[in-house]
C-alpha cells in the first residue's frame, strides 16, 4: 500500500467467497469459512501472515448454487467489499471450519482473475475513497437533501428504540460523529433487510444512487416499528389489569405482598420492552399466569351431612368405609370452618370405584374436580415446575391444574401414585412430598412462579393399586384407607343399578327392550369374570347389549329363551310374505342366551376336580388386581431327597417351602409319614409347582398351604376340596399372621368353597368382611400346624395329638 493522504488497499486481493450474507463498507459480520478454497485462504494469509496488508481480503457475494463449487469469473459477483479481518476462530464440529470476524472497508471491482488455485487472487480497483472526511463538508444539491433526509430517518428510527439498550444509545452517539456518506452502508447493514437488497445497496458505487437504494429501506423499517408501537398501545390496559390484581391480591394476601415489589418491577420493565424481544413474552406470560391463579377465590362447601349422605349412597352401593371418612370430614368442617383438607389414599384393585369416589365426593362437597394422573411421570418437573431460566419453561401440574379449575380448594385427584418412575431429570415421588405434607403444602413454591401458593385448603386424594410401590415417607403423609374388592351380591347390586342402566344408555337401547335377570348377572360373574372390580363386568354387558341392538335394528323375531335361534326355526317363524318380525319386548337375557352371545364360560369351577389325587392343595394369595385362590401340587419320584420348586417363585417362597420340608421331616415320626423309615425323603425326590408359571409370586403366606401339600403327598390322603388356607410358618409349627385376609376371603367365597384356615391372630380381620359372606363359610383359626391338618383333611390328620411329646414338639 502507498502512503498516500488517504488509505489504499491493495491492487491484488485474496478472493473469499460467500454465499450467507453480503459484507457493506463500515459493517462488521461473522462469516463462516468451510469450502477448500476459503479454508486454504485462511491457512495461507491469515493464519500465516504478520503485516497488516495480510488481514486485508476480499469479500465478494457468490451468485451461484453454494453447492455448486467452481471459481470461474461468472460465477462470482462483479463487486466486492475490502475487510479486515479482525478475529479468527477454528472448530472441528460438526466439521472442520473456520469462523472470521470481518469489518468492511471500502468497494472494489474485480477486473482479472489472477488465479484460481489454491485460492482465488483477483486484480482489482478501489471504488470507494478511504481518506478522513472533514468536518462540516456538506454536498450540497439534490445528494445534499437527500442526505439530510436520511440523517433525519434515521434520527427518528434510532429516537424509536429504547434507549436503556446500551447498543442503542452507541448508535445514536455515532449518527452525530460518522460522516454523512457512510450512513447508507451502516444502517443498511443493521436493519432487517434481504440479501439481495444488501446487494442492491453494494451495486450502488454512485453515491446519490445509493441514498437512493437505502432509504426505502429505512423508511420501511421505520413504518414496521410504528405498527409495533401501534399493537403495543392496544395492551396498556392488560399490563393495567395485572398491575391491579397483583395490588388487590397483595392485600389480602401477606405472602404474595412480600413479592409485591419484584412482581412491579417486572410490570415497569415490560411495558418498556419491545414485544420482538424473546423476554418480552416469557414476562408476559409469567405475569398473566400469576393474575389467573386463584389466590383467594374458593368455593363454598356444601355441608349437608344428609344431603352427602344420600348422594354418595346413589353414587355407590358399599364403600362403607370411604362413605364415612367423607361424612366425618363434612361433620368437622361445620365445627371448625378452617379445617385443612385432608390427604387420602384409597388402596384397592383395578375397577373398585377409586377414581370414581373421588369425583363423587368433589360433587358431594360442591368442589370443582382435577385428575392428575401420576402413572409413569419420572421427571420432578411434572410436579414442581421448570425454572424460569429455562426456554418453554411452565408450571408444574399442581399449578396448571389449579389454573384451569380456578378456585384454590378443590379435590385434586393424583391416580396411580404407586406407579411413579425416577430418572435422571429426578424423583417425583420426592417433589410431592411438599405438596402432600399439611405443615408445609401452605407455602408450595413451584419452580416457575418462585412464590409460595397455599395449597393448604385442597382436598388431595391419590390411588394406588398397592403400598409396596408407595416410598415410605410418601406413604407416612397420605391416610391410607382400604378399598377391597366386591361380593357376588354386591356386584349383583352395582350391575342392576348402574352398570346395566349407564350400558343401555350407551347403546340406545331401553329397559323396555332388553332385560338382564339376576341369575343371569350371577352366571356372568362367576362364569366369565373372575375380578375384584366391575370393569370386565361392565365390559361383559355391553357386549349383550351390542348384540341386541343388532337384533333390534335387524328386526329379526326372536324367542324369550334364547336370542339367536337356528336358521331352521328362523324360518318357521318367518310369515309367508317372507318379511321378518320385529323381536318380541322385551328381549329378556336368559343362560342360553348368554352363552350364544359370551360363548362358553370362561371360568368353571374346577377345584373339585384338581384336588382328586393326594398332593394337592389350595391356598389364598392377595395380588394388585385382588385376592385369588391358588393351587399347589406336589410329586414325589425315586432319587436322593432333593427338592425341585417351580411356577416363578420369590425367594420367600422358596424359604416357606425349605421350611415346610424341614418341619414334616422332624414331625415325620408323629404324624406317620415315615413309612418304616426315619426320614419320609430317603431315596425320594419331590416336586412342588405351584400353577400358571408365567406368574411371579412370592410372600411368606403360602407357608400352610405347602405343607398340607405335602403331608397329603406323604400320607397319600386326600386334602377336602372345600378347604383354602393362608399363614406364614416357622420351624416350630407355629403359624404366623398374613396380610389381605379381607381380599382372601373374598376369594374363596367367589370360588364357592366352605372352608378357609386362617390364623388365629387374623381373627379381628374378619369385621370387615359382609356377614352374608362370613355367614357362608366356615372360618377354622389356627396358630399351629397341627391344627391346620386337622382342619384340612376329612377326620382329621392321623396323629397322636394329645401325646406329650407332640406337643413338646409344637
């Protein structure tokens, strides 16, 4: 370069091509280098250089297919801009590429392609003059006004913008200090504007013709910040609806007054802010979910004890238990007005009524209902909130659910609580101890609105399936309240009432037209449902009433007997005409009938006949789905005394059954199982399975059950086919306390046997089972071994019972 009075750039220019973006005199802008020839550019002369006239290259447009990768003259834009380059950075990923900071300084035009290997070097000429202009030299004429009129556009854009913004208050620094010629290709750079308009304004080496090209650019930018400003001028009313529930709420609220003055400032601060930035609208949104809480707005209680009373009856036939903590929670809240809502956990099998009571007692209480369901959430988030700082942040389920009820006591319903995950994004099960724990829930603080909410006031009712699953300290916060599964009589009672009606009504059908006796409900649940709950149930009749309606719309004339008839009968009872009657009314459901609809019975009775050899037994298990009887069977065949255990056992199991072993073998003597012999196991291998394999099952009760098991195998006598039992064993014959008796006995009823062998210690259960059902069966309670084989063989188990050595040995 020469030095001369003004600054020159050099005849022959390093060529750098772009395709992303056009470089103006006086602007600055990132270029992203990753071609060969742009990287072999940076290699050679920037990386490499050390003078000043080495960090000066040429930037010019690409007017080709960026995938297009040719050098050729034709391919690049005739005029280019000198930069310098500034900053140059590297990275390997995704790929290998460089990033330059490059500020323009003055237009060339290329006038020879030197070379086009391993970089492009072009001879140019200087268009744009680069000497220090002097202060007060104005043009004068038709540049001079237009001059002036863009200085004047560009004042007012820049008087437009915030000026807190520190970028803002710069460029309105240098309007005053940079020279008038330079203001098209500075501001042309900064305003929103195409890639082909920045080329227009680049093409433009006249200076008048460039006023020209870039103030309709300007005044276009200027005319989209008015309509902006115009929109905005539309919601001072809002950002004044907030300001004033924020003040009213802070009132009344002594919590919320201690944010008060955070929750101004974020006020002030939006209505200064432009909309386009990103903030504006997360503090929009923040602000206008803290209006649409409920902070103080609630329901009032219905506390009719009577009026609940008959309304929780009609809603549910049994449940007696949940009926009354309802009635006793409606009875204190008249005493004391500010009683905090109670937290329960209503544990029971799958189609029970658990949802379903809870959205009673929301109807009961005169509350607005939300289900929340829990099943599968692994991330705290889902309960807590996302933190502000975050992008797509929201409120966690808690506060969304009390946003869309809108009231701040309502019965909040969290389904599956037993069926939390945990991840890497935390533990739920955690995040919901704040909210289930009375002496904290008053000051929820959820991540994203970072103020405490009162949640004292909501009634939180969560179900679950079982407590095994439940985190203790989860389960300390909840009250946990049982909820067995049905009768024979009691589903009887639900079908008739609600199941059949709410059935008919779904499929357009009336009682006029379709009538389900009793007995024939009775052969649906014991013969094609085995379940504590009424879903399959309710499943089963709307099957039957599909099949009527088809019928009906058919028109086909059907028998009371039995709703399909063969096509030789169908005949005889078609008229001559050869047009089909409507059906007789109504179409009444009797066991013929069902079995053409249901198909065969799922589910026969076939314990009699499974307990025809000795070996066999039958014991009482409690699963999430309810109590089911269970069957174990036993083998012996010639080998060393090993014992071989199956059906996917736990390892309790396998204990109860070491255990069983071990104490016939010690009693083998006095209950006559040696045969001659001093050990009932020598030269003899056993087998116990315990039936349907596919099933995990594990749990100390089946201890009873597999040694009556095996004094059957060993002693060659049968076990009566009426009789279940349950009792955890020890090593002394002793037999200890079991869970789920309710469901249990349940069970056998269900099973229609006579006979259930309990422990003694599990007699104060048997108040929570229906006197019709203790009435039906034979309750024997035992508290040792012996008094389990006496119970479950016809005579009783041949022994000298009353010897004192037994008994030494019991």
């Amino acid at each position: 370069m020469s030095s001369n009075s003004g600054i020159q750039i050099p005849s022959r220019l390093p060529l750098l091509c772009t395709h992303d973006g056009v470089l103006l005199p006086g602007s600055t802008m990132r270029i992203s280098v990753d071609t060969a020839r742009n990287m072999q550019l940076v290699k050679s002369r920037l990386l490499k250089g050390t003078s000043l006239k080495s960090t000066i290259i040429g930037v010019i447009p690409n007017t080709r297919d960026p995938e297009h990768d040719s050098d050729e003259l034709p391919s690049l834009h005739s005029i280019g801009t000198a930069g310098l380059a500034v900053q140059v950075v590297g990275s390997n990923w995704p790929k290998p590429h460089y990033t330059l900071l490059i500020t323009g300084l003055c237009r060339f035009r290329v006038t020879q392609l030197l070379r086009e290997r391993p970089f492009p070097v072009a001879e140019v000429e200087q268009l744009d003059k680069l000497e220090q202009y002097t202060e007060g030299g104005q043009a004068d004429g038709e540049l001079g006004e237009l001059s002036q009129r863009f200085y004047q556009a560009a004042v007012q854009l820049v008087g437009m913008l915030d000026m807190s913004v520190p970028v803002v208050a710069k460029l309105r620094r240098l309007l005053d200090s940079l020279p008038r010629e330079t203001l098209p290709d500075v501001l042309a750079s900064m305003i929103r504007t195409s890639n082909k308009e920045k080329l227009q304004v680049l093409d433009a080496v006249d200076l008048e013709e460039r006023f020209k090209k870039a103030l309709p650019l300007l005044t276009r930018q200027i005319e989209g910040l008015k309509l902006l400003q115009k929109t905005r001028k539309l919601r001072p009313d809002d950002d004044k609806r907030v300001g004033q529930h924020l003040i009213s709420s802070s009132s009344t609220l002594p919590y919320l007054r201690e944010c008060f003055v955070f929750l101004t400032s974020l006020l002030h601060r939006l209505k200064k802010m432009p909309q386009s930035m990103p903030e504006y609208a997360l503090t929009h949104n923040y602000l206008e979910m803290m209006v649409e809480l409920p902070w103080s707005k609630s329901t009032t209680d219905c506390l009719d004890i009577r009026a609940a009373r008959v309304l929780l009856d009609n809603d549910h036939y049994a449940m007696e238990k949940l009926k009354r903590r309802v009635l006793e929670y409606l009875a204190v809240r008249q005493l004391k007005s500010t009683l905090k809502g109670p937290i329960l956990c209503f544990v029971g099998p799958p189609g029970v009524g658990k949802t379903s009571v809870g959205r009673s007692i929301a109807r009961t209480l005169g509350r607005e209902f939300h289900r929340i369901a829990l099943g599968g959430v692994c991330d705290q988030s889902d309960i807590r909130g996302h933190r502000r700082t975050y992008v797509g942040s929201m409120p966690g389920r808690i506060i969304n659910g009390l946003k869309t009820v809108g009231v701040n006591n309502p019965v909040f319903l969290l389904d599956e609580v037993d069926k939390l995950g945990k991840s890497l994004q935390g533990d739920p099960a955690a995040a919901l101890l704040e909210v289930l724990d009375p002496e904290q829930n008053h000051s929820f603080t959820d991540h994203y609105l970072n103020v405490p909410f009162d949640l004292s006031q909501v009634l939180f009712i969560a179900t679950a399936n079982t407590t095994a699953t439940i985190p203790p300290a989860l389960l300390d916060r909840m009250e946990v309240l049982q909820v067995p599964g049905y009768t024979q009589e009691e589903k009887v009672e639900i079908a008739h009432r609600h199941l059949i009606p709410h059935q008919l009504e779904q499929h357009g059908l009336t009682p006029q037209q379709l009538q389900i006796p009793q007995d024939t409900t009775k052969d649906i649940i014991s013969k094609y449902t085995r379940e504590a709950g009424v879903r399959s149930l309710e499943r089963k009749i709307g099957a039957i009433c599909r099949a009527v309606a088809v019928k009906v719309a058919e028109g086909h004339k059907e028998g009371k007997a039995s709703l399909y008839l063969s096509d030789q009968n169908t005949e005889n009872k078609e008229e001559d005409s050869g047009i089909a009657s409507p059906p007789e009314m109504p179409i009444v459901i009797d066991h013929i009938a069902l079995k053409d609809i249901l198909g065969p019975p799922v589910f026969e009775m076939e314990v009699s006949e499974r307990l025809t050899l000795p070996g066999v037994a039958i014991g009482l298990a409690w699963t999430p789905m309810g109590g089911e009887i269970m069957f174990v069977e036993a083998s012996r065949m010639e080998g060393d005394g090993q014992l071989t255990l199956t059906g996917q056992l736990g390892d309790v199991m396998k204990e109860s059954a070491h255990l069983a072993i071990s104490w016939l073998r010690s009693n083998a003597k006095t209950y006559l199982l040696a045969n001659g012999s001093a050990d009932p196991l020598e030269g003899t291998d056993i087998h116990l399975h315990f039936p349907a394999g596919a099933v995990t099952k594990d749990g100390p009760s089946a201890g009873v059950t597999i040694v009556t098991c095996l004094a059957s195998l060993l002693s060659g006598r049968l076990v009566r086919s009426d009789v279940a039992m349950t009792g955890e064993i020890t090593l002394r014959g002793l037999v200890l306390p079991v869970g789920g008796i309710k469901d249990k006995v349940l069970a056998a009823h269900r099973a229609n046997l006579k006979r259930v062998i309990i422990p003694k210690r599990n007699e104060k259960d048997l108040e929570e089972i229906p006197a019709h059902v203790r009435a039906d069966l034979d309750f024997v309670f035992a508290s040792t071994l012996d008094e389990v084989l006496n119970a479950a063989f016809d005579g009783g188990f041949p022994a000298a019972v009353n010897h004192p050595q037994v008994v030494s040995k019991l």
